[in-house]
C-alpha cells in the first residue's frame, strides 16, 4: 500500500457512464482509488463512440476522464452478470451509477439490495431530478439541465437567444458534489460503519450552482435579466473591445476601481456618481461608454499588461491554441502525456496539489473490456472454466 496516495486501498465498483460521474470517479481515481467500470459487452460507454476526434478507435470525448480506470465487461441483464456486480459489490467499498430512477432495481442491483451484500458499502444515484418529486421519471442531460434551472436565462446577450455554457458545466459540476458526498460518506463510515445512499440530482446541483443570482432572485424578488459578459452586482466587471481583440477587465472593489481612474487619466472617471460600486450599477451604461471609448485606442496586451502591474484584474481571451501554450500550465504540470496503444494521449492532468501526498501517476484509460479476465481472475478468483462460461454465453 502507497501511503502517499489518500485513497489507495479504496475499491468503486463503478456503473456510471458519459460524463458527470466517470468525472467524479476519475477524481477519486487520481487520488489512489481503485474504480472498476463496468460496461455492456460489445458496446461500452456510449462516450467511446462520441467523435471525431479519435485516438485510434477511442473518443477524445471518452479519454477525458477514464483515465486510471480498469474496465469490465459485464451484461447486467442476465442472472448470471447480476452475480458478478453483487461479487464485486460485496469487496468495494463504493457502488456508483447513473441509470434512470427504479432501473436497476430490476437486476437487484439498487441500493436496498446491494447494501444486504455489503452492510457498509456507500452508494451514490445521479439521476436527473432525484429519486422522487413530479419529474423523477424523466431523464437528465446537461444542455436539458441548463435551460430548466434558469442557467441559460443568464447566459448570453440580452437581446440575443439565452445560450447554454459552452461546456457541459452542470455534469462537471454534478461530478465534484458527487465526489465531495462520496468522500464525506467514507469519511463517516470509519466513525459509524453502515451504508450510505446518496440521492443526487441534476436537477439540484443546477440549481444550487446558480449562487449568488439565485440569491439575488430570493433576496429582492427581481427576475434577472441576461448581462451577456458584464456582472449584474458589479461594475465595471465585463468584456471591452480594445484596439485589436477584446479582453476582460474585473474590478472588484471601489479601491480597485479608483486605482483604474488614476491610470486612465480621465476626469469623467471621477464623477461622484461613478465613487462606489452602488453608484457604478446604477449608472452603469454611461460609465462603460467612457470607459470603451478610452479601451479601443490601444491594444488588448497593452491594457492588460498595464492593469495586471497595478494588481487590477484583468486577462485576455484565449483560444485554446493560446491555452495550451500558456507557460503558466507547464509551471503547474497540467498538460501530461502518456503512451496509448494507439499512439501518444495528450491530456489536461489533475488539479489536485497536494503538500503531504501525491496523486497516482496517470494511466491510460482502458480499452472496452480489457480488465474482465482479470478482475474475475484475481478479485474474485473465478474458476478458469467459469470464465470461460461466461464468455461463451456472452455475459461478459
């Protein structure tokens, strides 16, 4: 056992698929745990098949966030694959799936009947509305997500379309609150050994992801309006058209804001109605029509290097070509590489810094099925001859 990994010893029997979950379960991967996913024979997670890109036969979609990650074979359907979740549920520490609500209870493989063969497994649901409301029958996909929270009637221009984040942002973000309930669950277990159930919900975690707008609404009853890039609370907080390209300026606090004015040398700057941030949101349009008129003289590099010296925040707007070049990701050890069998994987790497740890050296993300033999072999030491029973009848 490696020490220095927090979750090594830790087993996810893993029945997830496409992006929310798999995202959660590689996170906990990272950190030392064991996931065994499960898919259907021949066909596998759907996300294998979401191209072009490919790397070989793999999406670049798939090889995302499966890394670390031992693949099985199993057919859920039949008796006889049911057996191998239940074998395999009753030495994990961790059961994860996303299937739609009362589906997997019949292949006795829902909660109630898992946690009769592990009495202290922990077991985490992504479904798209719960386990239980009006809407807990229908199905969950992020765009879907996006609209019904209200995340896309935020987001856009105000007199364009509402539009939708440009990544599936609420399975990234259901994915984290999966992992953080997965750890606390665990974290609970070595106080009180019995088994945990964690019910969550697209749905929710949408609508939790809303913060401060959410807020907003229940604090002043007011139905918000789309800001397009610019802040409904702050100002000025939004993109500018400089010269060349536009950029993003951020300013934060009156303190900062004042600093702005010295800079840009501009009297109008100082009016009163422009001194704190109340005034700055109430006579926003007039203060960003000076403040544009002033940007589109230079280019964007020239403000944003002159307001980074003088700790104002603001950036550039970057494609991913620029992203990927960026020294500060190689500083940070972001961008990894490692060899696939169909060639070099580049791939974004872990986030997670940690002082007194380390995170498992990366892997690849397995090929459909190519740790059956072995996970029946040496997990759960099946016979040789019932391996090849299973084979031959197409269970695995």
């Amino acid at each position: 056992m490696n020490a220095s990994l927090p979750l090594e010893g830790i087993k996810i029997l893993d029945l997830s698929r496409v992006l929310a979950l798999p995202f959660a379960t590689m996170i906990l991967s990272d950190l030392g745990a064991e996931v065994i996913k499960v898919e259907r024979p021949a066909l596998g997670d759907e996300t294998r098949h979401w191209g072009p890109p490919f790397l070989g036969s793999e999406s670049a979609y798939f090889l995302c966030v499966n890394r670390n990650k031992k693949s099985i074979t199993v057919d859920i359907k039949k008796k006889e694959g049911q057996k191998i979740i239940h074998d395999l549920a009753s030495i994990c520490d961790v059961f994860v799936e996303n299937y739609k609500v009362g589906e997997l209870k019949k292949y006795s493989l829902d909660h109630e009947n898992i946690k009769k063969i592990n009495p202290s497994i922990v077991y985490c649901s992504l479904t798209g509305y719960g386990q239980n409301g009006p809407k807990s029958h229908l199905p969950g996909y992020d765009f879907i997500m996006q609209g019904e929270s209200g995340l896309m009637s935020i987001t856009g221009s105000l007199k364009g379309q509402p539009m939708k984040v440009g990544v599936a942002i609420l399975d990234i973000v259901s994915g984290l609150y999966a992992a953080v309930a997965i750890l606390a669950s665990l974290l609970k277990r070595q106080k009180v050994n019995q088994s945990e159930y964690i019910d969550l919900a697209l749905y929710d975690c949408a609508v939790a992801s809303l913060a401060n707008v959410a807020s907003n609404y229940l604090v002043g009853g007011k139905i918000p309006k789309r800001y397009g890039n610019a802040h409904p609370n702050i100002v000025p907080y939004q993109t500018f058209k400089a010269k060349d390209k536009y950029f993003n300026l951020a300013v934060g606090n009156d303190e900062q804001f004042q600093k702005l004015t010295e800079l840009l040398s501009e009297k109008s700057l100082k009016q009163e109605k422009f001194r704190k941030n109340a005034d700055r949101v109430r006579n926003r349009k007039e203060l960003i029509k000076i403040l544009q008129s002033i940007f589109v003289t230079k280019n964007a590099s020239y403000w944003v290097e002159l307001f980074q010296l003088h700790n104002i925040p603001a950036g550039h707007i970057n494609n991913l070509k620029e992203v990927f070049e960026d020294d500060q990701l190689f500083a940070r050890n972001m961008i990894n590489a490692i060899k696939h069998p169909f060639g070099t994987l580049n791939f974004v790497g872990s986030p997670l810094k940690l002082m007194n740890s380390s995170i498992k050296k990366p892997q690849n993300s397995p090929l459909l099925g190519q740790d059956t033999m072995g996970v029946l072999k040496n997990l759960l030491h099946y016979k040789k001859t019932d391996i090849e029973y299973l084979k031959n009848q197409n269970i695995i």
